[in-house]
C-alpha cells in the first residue's frame, strides 16, 4: 500500500508540476510542450491569475514529488482540483478524463492522510 501511495504521490506531483511549467511556457509567449484547453486558457488569459495559478501548481507539484508538507500540499490543490473538475465537466470536456483521474488520486492521498486534517474539522479549535 506504501508503494502505490507514494506512486500517485509523484504521478500527482508530476501533473501538476508539468502542467505549472506548460502554463508559464504559454505566459511567456512561447508554444505550450502539453496538451492545453483554449477555453481554459482564455478563462486564465496572460496575466497574474494564470502566473498565480501555475506557481500554486509547481509549488505544489515540487512538495508532492519530494514528499515534504504532503497535507498543506493537498489542502492547497483541493480548491484547484475542484476547479478543474467543474471546468471540463461544463465548459470544456476534451481533457474530462485528466480531471477526473487527478481527483481521484486526490481523494485517495487526502484519505490516506486523513489524520493529519483532523484539526481542521475541529469546531472549538485548541488554544
């Protein structure tokens, strides 16, 4: 179980990181290496949103390789894969099959590290 945890830890962090570098080979102008939505890239355009995104992508993508802060890391991408998911079930479907694998492998990490998000689920908070 070790084994497949840590695979889609890095298949994961592999996305991710890749798809924060095709973002910011696009920001700069150039063609993108991986396979990208027009709308999707409309809907981010050329500026802070789309810079922002993809650096929360590669930070997030580097932590998921190398294993360090695996919840913040999970927690951080929960509201981008959301996002993503809604995207492609709504307005573009051509890459659908992507978003639902990466939200499944997010299901299975954010399960398996269920007990690290227990203090976030407390309603009276420790002080």
């Amino acid at each position: 179980m070790k084994m497949t945890i840590r695979v889609i830890e890095v298949f994961l962090g592999l996305i991710f990181l890749g798809a924060g570098l095709n973002g910011y080979v696009v920001l700069f102008g150039f063609e993108p290496f991986a396979p990208t939505s027009p709308a999707a890239m409309e809907f981010l355009g050329d500026g802070y949103l789309l810079a922002m995104e993809k650096g929360v992508e590669i930070i997030a993508g580097i932590l998921l390789i190398i294993r360090r802060f695996v919840p913040l890391a999970l927690v951080v991408l929960a509201g981008l894969i959301v996002n993503i998911l809604a995207f492609h079930i709504f307005v573009d479907s051509e890459l659908l099959l992507l978003a639902i694998v990466i939200t499944i492998f997010e299901a299975i990490l954010t399960w398996h590290y269920r007990e690290n998000f227990k203090g976030l689920l407390e309603s009276k908070p420790k002080q």
